[in-house]
C-alpha cells in the first residue's frame, strides 16, 4: 500500500518536532535552540484507517536554498503530496514569509498555529478565520506542547487544499503582502515585561549574564556530583554489594567453580571485587550501571533542563567571543555540551555550524579535549581518593588543550569561519512530562551504546590477557609507556580497552596500584589519544576519511607530548 | 519607503544597549538579506538593543519580540535611523 506522504514544515523553533512526536508517537529530541533537526525524521500518522507518512523537514526560514538545510527542505517539498506548514503564533510576521513560499507552491496545505496559548499572555489577538480566508487554506490553532489542538489537527489534515488566493511572488511583493495580512489579522496590546523577559534580558547582558552563567554551570555540576554520589551509595551499592553480588558469585560458583568461564565471568579472584575483578557479570555491569549510569541520568536531566528552558542559546551569546578566537563561534557549545554527556550525540551536534573548517575543529577539539560523562564519572572516582587537586589538573590540561589546539587549528585549517548570526529564543517553562521523556530517551541510548561495548570490551581484553597478547603488547610498548610517559607497562591493556569504552579503561587503572601522579597522566592520555570506536565511526561520517586521518593524527601526536610534559612537571 | 533623510543613517553597533533604532539598509547579500528579515529584522521596523558582548562579540537585539544575536562584524553592515 502506497502510503500518502506529508511533510512538516516550518521556521526553527516553531515546536515543529514536538507537533511531530504528537502526531506520530514517535519519539524525537527537541530542544530550545534553533536548528536541531538537521537530519529529517520519518514516522507514520494514522487518520481514519489510513496510513500517511510523515516527514519532519529540517527547520527553515525561507525556501531560498542559502544553506545545507533550506536546500534540503525546498527539494523535499516536491515530494510532499500534503504540507503541514507549523507556524509560531506569537511570531506571526516572519513566520508568513515561509508560509507564503509554501502556498505559492500549489500543493495541499494546512496550517498549524502553533504556540497559540502564549499568544494570550504576549497580548497578541489572532483572527483566525480572518487569516484562513486571506490565505485560502484550514488553520488549526495548536499547543504542541500541552497536546492541544493537535486531534482537530490530525482530523483536518484531509482537509488540506491547495490555496487559490495566494499567486507565485517576488521577494518585494510577499513582504508587501505580509504586512497587509499582518495589518487585518493580528492587533498586538501594550503589556509589561514579563519576570522571564527581565531575566532573558539579564542573560545575555555580560555584566549580569557571565556571573549567571557560572552560577548556573557550578549548579548543574553540583546537583550532578552530589545527587550522584548519594544514588550510588544509597540506592546502586547496596544492590550491587548485597543482593547482586553474593547472588551472582554463588550462581557462577556453583555450575563452573573454577576455569576459563568462572574466569570470564567473574574474574580469578574468590573475593567479590567488582572494579577490579574484571569479569563480565562483575566489572562489566557495575561501572557502567552503578558508577557511571548515576551521573548519567543526572547530567541528562540537567542538560534537557537546560534545553527546554532556553538556556543554551543565551550561554552561545556569552561564549561567542572566545570561540571566535579558536575559529568557531557561539554555537560550538552545543557539540561541546552534548560531548560531555556523549561524544556521539556530541559529534552529530557539530551540524549546528555552517562551515567545513568549523565542523572540522569543533569535532577534533570534543575528540581530544572534551571527556564523556562516563569518563569524567570514573576519573572522579579512580582520582578522588587521591583529592580535588588532582582532578582539577585533568580537566585544567583539558581545558588547556581546547584553548591552544583551537587557536592552532583556526590557523591552520583552509575555510571561512562565519559570524554568529542566532535566534534567541524565549525562555520557556519546561514540561516535566516531557523533560522526563526527553532525559529517558537519552538514557536509553547511553545504555544500549555503553552497555554492550563495554561487555565486549571486557570480553576482548579477558582473551587477550589469557592468550599472552597483553604480555606481548606490554613489552612491546613499555619504552614509550614507562620512559616517555612513566607509566607502568600494564597501563597498554587500559589503552587497548580505550579503543572501545573509556569509562572501563580508566577503572583499569586501578588494579595497577599507580600514584596520583600516574593515574593523572594517564587519565589525560585516555582521555586524548583517541575517541572511543562508536565516536571514531560517527566522526568517520560526519568528516570523511581525510579529514578523520587528520584529526586521529594529532591527537596522537597531541597525547604523547601532553603526556611527556606532564611526566615532567608532575614526577 | 518610510526613511527620507539618509544622512542620520547609523551603524547598528553605534547603538548602546537600551537604545532604540529602526532598520534602513540591510547591507548584505541578498541570502543573509532575506535570513534578517525572516529573523523580523525588517526595514522600517524599530528594533532594540539588548545587549553587547565585550571585545568585539555580538550584539543581542530585540527586533518585534524575537531577540537575534548578530556577529559585530555582521552588525556593522545593518544601518538603522538612530531613534533614543
């Protein structure tokens, strides 16, 4: 059955994707900040027995192809047998302009009037049926976010038609004719600032927005440490130490008491350790669900807080200056941020750049100097014992790196690095429900990437010990590892676990009793000789293999003589 | 076209924030053109800036409720009618 296609369609920030998973259930991330969708997403809409597909186009502000997205969407448009045109009820003006380009196209149209309970509270009156009949086609008033509105959608969606008082226009013309739209339509009352406006305001002024920036960031990492540590001790320990772990060491025991699979699954030692015994129901389960999974949720939560609110395009503003000095701008943060969560999700983010070079340093900086949540969860708790300070040097050398290797690179790298030019949305109230959803599905995804990886991990690395491989390597490397970076030759099986997982690479380094000094070096190295293999195949796409060729280079260029430094100052 | 004397034609980055100007020349491409208008950064319109970013970093203007942040380099080429 040939299923009718239908295309979502709108400007950036309109509440395109959230219409979307309304309508379909599906799932998809949508965040504050303009231009998240870059990639289309497909899902199937039921109406009346019928199946359609539905196509969340990339967001755009007009069909005019000057950028990768819009050209996508204006080529995607002939495809589309129905157009859902979601438009921002509180923006009309400049939402018209997309709309009019869309309806000069002669295909079905319908109109969602999104975000139309805050027209309410902007003072802004829409005459709906005053508009339909200006622009020929159904009008639908909807609240995507509360699910308002979207049922009379999906019931009109049949209804679409092609407009017959909307004709092909010049530029001139359809602003001409938005502003004689505009003129009947809509009538805008006085009002006073909104408390949200005085702090949106507040945000991006430096004197007031810098001081609340760091607030903000100190805030989230606090709630993220200590809400964390309390889960692990509270809730993930006891499990783990008083139910899982004389459970599952009594089980192994009791059918392979000795051996290559008692080995395998929980470790040689007959004492249960689950960070150092390296086992596959041991090791490999605790440290990505009791000392890591804690910090991820947490940091998830704070980060789609973040989102959802708005907040992440006002802390673009206040960065943009110093990003433009390593040759991005303001919105490198997004990669940056998401990359402290995962790098995967972080790499796929330096989308939200316009050029070639600016994707190229912003994905070779997150690589090297920005570590996942998983690895920053194990450096605080291999490094912690060992006090703050040594932590503060890892993410100090870090931060170090981001700063120098972006000025380099923004030499060095061919290719325009462009101004920011960004909406900045308003702040908006989050929807717990839809928060929860949001953070759930990142979750999600963080378990079914590290989970498996980190037991096939654990699997490769038990081989290679029982098979001398480990042996043969440590020889092999121990004059780099011990002269150059003074470290003990058995820190090669953490390097060779860093391939796949970095959170288990650094628990690795536990067992080899090394000092603060070491663990410090070696945290760094891990952290920047190379991303983990699922970072690796996502850059490999985004980049291409030349430009993958050269990012791999310098980290590894950039981990020995980081490391061959720091081995200096340090021991 | 409501700007009749051309000589009180000012920068966008002249204006401090508080003040209130209204757009006369995008002075750009026609694409990046078009981006400011779909942005409401529209000629004839009266737009307010919110804030700039020290060291030559962005300015932030409100331009009809929807707040843009614009590269400095960017806003030099946006002249506007200096309005107090």
């Amino acid at each position: 059955m040939i299923a009718n296609q239908i295309l979502l369609m709108g400007s950036p920030n309109v509440g395109k994707s959230v219409v979307f998973s309304r309508l379909t259930g599906v799932n998809v991330i949508s965040s504050n900040y303009p231009g998240t969708t870059i990639d289309f997403t497909k899902g199937t809409v039921r109406i009346g027995g019928r199946k359609f597909d539905l196509i969340d186009v990339p967001g755009t502000y007009s069909l005019e192809p000057t950028s990768k997205a819009e050209e996508v969407a204006s080529k995607m448009l002939q495809t589309g047998d129905i157009i859902i045109n979601v438009v921002d009820a509180t923006n009309l003006e400049r939402n018209l302009y997309l709309a009019l380009e869309i309806l000069e196209k002669k295909k079905r149209t319908i109109i969602s009037l999104n975000m139309w309970d805050e027209t309410k509270h902007k003072g802004i009156d829409i005459d709906v049926g005053k508009l339909e009949e200006l622009l020929g086609v159904p009008i639908v008033p909807t609240c995507a976010i509360s699910g308002e509105g979207i049922s009379d959608l999906a019931s009109m969606i049949e209804k679409a038609k092609i407009s017959e008082r909307i004709r092909p226009m010049s530029e001139e013309e359809r602003w001409k004719k938005i502003g004689e739209i505009i003129g009947k339509v809509q009538a805008v009352r006085h009002r006073h600032h909104t408390i949200w406006e005085r702090l949106s305001d507040a945000s991006v002024n430096p004197i007031t927005g810098i001081p609340l920036a760091i607030i903000v960031v100190i805030l989230m990492f606090q709630v993220i440490v200590t809400l964390g540590n309390l889960i692990i001790e509270y809730v993930m320990d006891p499990i783990f130490y008083n139910y899982y772990g004389p459970f599952i060491m009594n089980a192994v025991n009791s059918f392979a008491p000795s051996g290559l699979l008692h080995d395998i699954l929980i470790g040689t030692a007959t004492e249960l350790n689950f960070v150092e015994s390296f086992g596959l129901l041991t090791t490999g389960l605790y440290v990505p669900l009791d000392m890591v999974l804690p910090f991820v949720i947490l940091f998830y939560l704070m980060l789609s807080l973040m989102e959802d609110v708005g907040y992440l395009p006002r802390l673009a503003v206040l960065v943009d200056t110093g990003l433009h000095r390593l040759g991005l701008h303001g919105s490198a943060i997004v990669p940056t941020i998401l990359g402290l969560g995962c790098n995967v999700p972080g790499a796929l983010a330096t989308r939200v750049l316009e050029t070639k070079k600016q994707r190229f340093i912003a994905a070779t900086l997150m690589a090297i100097a920005v570590p996942c949540m998983a690895q920053s969860a194990m450096i605080f708790g291999v490094l912690g014992k060992f006090g703050i300070k040594w932590i503060i040097i890892v993410y100090g050398v870090l931060f170090l790196l981001y700063i120098c290797i972006g000025l380099v690179l923004k030499r060095i790298v061919g290719g325009e690095s462009p101004e920011l030019l960004l909406e900045v949305p308003p702040y908006r109230m989050p929807l717990p429900s839809a928060l929860l959803k949001k953070t759930g599905m990142r979750v999600r995804g963080f378990l079914a990437e590290a989970v498996p990886f980190v037991l096939l991990g654990v699997f490769i690395v038990n081989i290679l010990y029982i098979s001398g491989a480990i042996q043969f390597l440590s020889d092999l490397f121990a004059p780099i590892l011990t002269t150059l970076l003074g470290l003990p030759e058995g820190a090669i099986a953490a390097l060779i676990m860093g391939f796949l997982r970095k959170d288990i690479a650094i628990g690795m380094l536990l067992p080899l009793g090394m000092t603060a000094e070491q663990l410090t070096i070696a945290s760094v190295i891990l952290c920047t000789y190379f991303p983990c293999i699922a970072t690796f195949v996502v850059l490999l796409r985004e980049l291409g293999l030349k430009d993958m060729l050269k990012a791999t280079g310098l980290m590894v260029v950039v981990s020995l003589t980081v490391g061959m430094l720091m081995r200096v100052i340090l021991i | 076209m409501i700007m009749s004397d051309k000589g009180d034609l000012v920068p966008l980055t002249t204006l401090i924030p508080g003040e209130m100007g209204r757009v006369a020349v995008l002075g750009h491409g026609r694409g990046r053109q078009l981006r400011f208008r779909t942005m409401g950064l529209i000629e004839g319109r009266m737009i307010r800036v919110v804030a700039t970013q020290p060291m030559r970093g962005p300015i932030v203007v409100d331009a009809g409720g929807t707040q843009v942040a614009i590269g400095r380099r960017m806003a030099t080429q946006i002249l506007v009618e200096r309005m107090g």
